[in-house]
C-alpha cells in the first residue's frame, strides 16, 4: 500500500460519522482505560473513559462522571458505585483528601459492567443541534449512567490478559 499525496488526500470524499452514533441505551461489559481527575465547582469528580469490549461496538469509548460531592458521592454512576463495582484496590487508610488521585490510579485498567445513557449535547450552555438553523435533529451522546460488576467470565478473561496468559478472549 503505498502513502497518498496531499493532492490525493484533499479530493478524497468524506464520508460518514465514523461510528460515532450514540450507542444503544443498555448494559455493556468494558474496561476503564482512563481515569482523570478534575476539579469540580463543590468537589473533585473523576472523568471516566471505558472502553466497550465483546459486541459489535467492540473499541467504542463511553464516558461517566463521578463526583466527590457530598451529595453525589452515593448516586448511581457515583464514586461509591464505581469502587463497589470494580473491588478497586483502594487502600481502607486513604485520607479523603488524597482518595481522588488514589481511586483514579486503582480503577485504570479494571473490568466493569456499565449502563449507557443518551443525552442532548450543550456547550456554554446552549442545546447542540446538527442541522442548524432548523434545530430539529439534536445532537446526542452516550454517557454512564450506572456501574456494576462485571461478569465473572468476562472479568476472568480481562485478569489473565492484564497477567499476560494465554486465554481464549472475547475482544
């Protein structure tokens, strides 16, 4: 296969989205890929990104926010959820101040099991449509809306993948 020119490049056609439509409102297994920490306006929340495995949408990136707020702490899609979920390694002696950083390092990499929930998108506040100026069609996402375990055949794949054995893997 040989490298295209600028010129070759620039009168390709674009085509569609490149699977970026929502994902379908359901349970889906995945592993956390990444966990950012941020800070929030009451408290610090992690910024969730799984990555979806054993389906068609095997590869796609869904993302959940989880706050330290008091009030959030317990909610579905919470902090409390997330670790009960995983069993993340999180040492019982973690002062509050320093569970953020410590959550966001021990749920990278771990299998879950997550609800996927669709949303308009809004940017500064304001509805996102994608047929301005008409305004009918919004523009949506998918976010976690809850986390579970993850199944046990699926965590078990997941754990000798991370342990480099050979396993029969579903992704």
């Amino acid at each position: 296969m040989s490298i295209p020119t600028l010129a070759e490049l620039m009168s390709t056609e674009i085509t569609g989205g490149g699977g970026f439509e929502p994902l379908a409102p359901a349970w889906y297994d995945g592993v956390i890929t990444k966990v950012e920490v941020k800070a929030g306006q009451k408290a610090p929340y992690l910024n969730v990104e799984v990555t979806v495995h054993g389906d068609e949408h095997n590869g796609r990136k869904v993302w959940g926010i989880s706050s330290f707020s008091d009030k959030a702490l317990t909610m579905p899609g919470g902090v409390v959820q997330i670790l009960q979920a995983t069993e993340a390694p999180v040492p019982m002696d973690t002062a509050m101040e320093d569970l953020p950083a410590v959550a966001a390092r021990a749920l990278t990499t771990l299998p879950v099991s997550f609800l996927v929930k669709n949303e308009q998108v809004k940017r500064g506040g304001a509805l996102q449509y994608l047929d301005a100026p008409t305004n009918s069609v919004p523009e949506m996402r998918s976010r976690i809306e809850e986390y579970r375990a993850a199944d046990e055949d699926f965590a078990a794949t997941v754990d000798a993948q991370a342990a480099g054995l050979d396993a029969d893997l579903p992704f």
